[in-house]
C-alpha cells in the first residue's frame, strides 16, 4: 500500500520545483514562460516516473493534446497536479481504473480564502471540513472538487461548478462527494465518490481512483 492506501498498481511521484534542472527536452509548451515551462516539465517528470512505477515499459513523451489533457500511451491514465513548489502525479494500466485524480494546492491565506469561500464549496461543506482541523477548510475542499473532475473530466468532457458536487461526510482521511446535478448520461445525479486527502504543513493532497467496478453501480 502507498499514497492514500493505494495499492502498488498505482504508480505516484512528486517532486519538489527546486530539486529539477531547468526544462529542455522534456514536453516542451510553446509559448509559456519560463515558470509554466518549469511547472510542466516537472508534472511531466512525475507523470513518466508514475507510469513505470505502475509498471509501463515503453516509450512515452507525453505531449500536451490539442484538448489540454496529457497523451497517455494506449491502455494507460493518469493525472498530473503542479503548483508553485511541488508537482505530483499518478497513473495506471486502464485494467485496474477508469482514470485518476489528483490535485495539490498550497494553503490559502485567510483573506483569500474568505474571496472564494462562497464560490468553492456552501457553509454546510465547510462546516464538515472544518472538523478535520485542516489548516484551511476552503483549500481542502477545493483541492478534493478539483481531484474530482480531473478524474470525470476526460469521460465527461463538461466544465462543472464547484456546485456540481457537494460535500456530504468526511472521516479522518477521506471526503464523500456527491453530484447534485448530471455530468454525463454515466456520471448522474446522486452519484457518489470518496476522495482521499492528506494534509501536510504546506499542502493539501486529494487523489480520486475511479474504478470500473464503481462505474458499474452509480
């Protein structure tokens, strides 16, 4: 077991942004500048690493498509999180999941977590965040919603509202979520998915394993 009790099927990386040199043939973006450049090269670093950790042999560049979402090699998924300091990622063969999510944020300050509160998650959601003692409920919740359509995104190729999906229980390690409104004709209303978090001193971990076996009862 690894990265919120995962099994080893589930290749995860991350590295710190000051540990990688700086990006040269790695998935190059056109046009970024030099910090996105850094962001993506290292996302990218994760992703690869994440990949034969979970037991992919070939090779792979993983270029950017023309939708934004990374080419992973045929039979494969993954997802990719960066942010100013670190950049994570994880992956696995597509027998084992239907995809992954997964997102890092920095702690926000005060101030701007009472800006966005409103946008992000209800009272009520943050009420049951707050339980956890996290540094920051806002950061928390928002961290899980965004490991949340990382993982449907690719299947429903709809752009949500945080409203889209509501907090409904926590427990020490994990977030229930459930969609108040239909993402796709598989992913409806009412459907439910646990997301697992981590909070460190400077960060906030959200990870979501959508399983076929869970696809299969929602």
């Amino acid at each position: 077991m690894q990265r919120f009790g995962w099994p080893a099927m589930i290749g995860f990386h991350e590295l710190a942004l000051d540990s990688l040199p700086p990006p040269g043939v790695l998935a190059p973006l056109p046009g970024a500048g030099p910090i996105r450049r850094r962001e993506f090269a290292a996302g990218r670093a994760c992703a690869l690493e994440a990949l034969r950790q979970a037991g992919y042999a070939g090779a792979c560049a993983l270029a950017r498509r023309t939708d934004g979402l990374p080419d992973w090699p045929e039979g494969w998924t993954g997802s990719i999180s960066h942010g100013r300091l670190r950049a994570i990622a994880v992956a696995c063969s597509t027998r084992h999941g239907l995809g992954l999510g997964i997102d890092i944020e920095e702690w926000m300050p005060v101030d701007r977590a009472a800006l966005v509160a409103a946008y992000v998650a209800t009272p009520a959601e943050l009420d049951l965040v707050a339980h956890l003692h996290a540094p920051c409920a806002v950061t928390l919740a928002f961290c899980a919603k965004e490991a949340l359509y990382k993982a449907l995104y690719p299947h429903t190729r709809r752009i949500t509202e945080f409203s889209a999906a509501r907090i409904v229980a926590v427990s020490r390690n994990r977030l229930r979520m459930v969609l108040s409104e239909d993402w796709s004709a598989s992913w409806h209303v009412g459907s439910t998915f646990d997301v697992a978090i981590e909070a460190t001193p400077a960060h906030a971990y959200a990870g979501l394993w959508l399983t076929a076996a869970e696809s299969t009862t929602r």
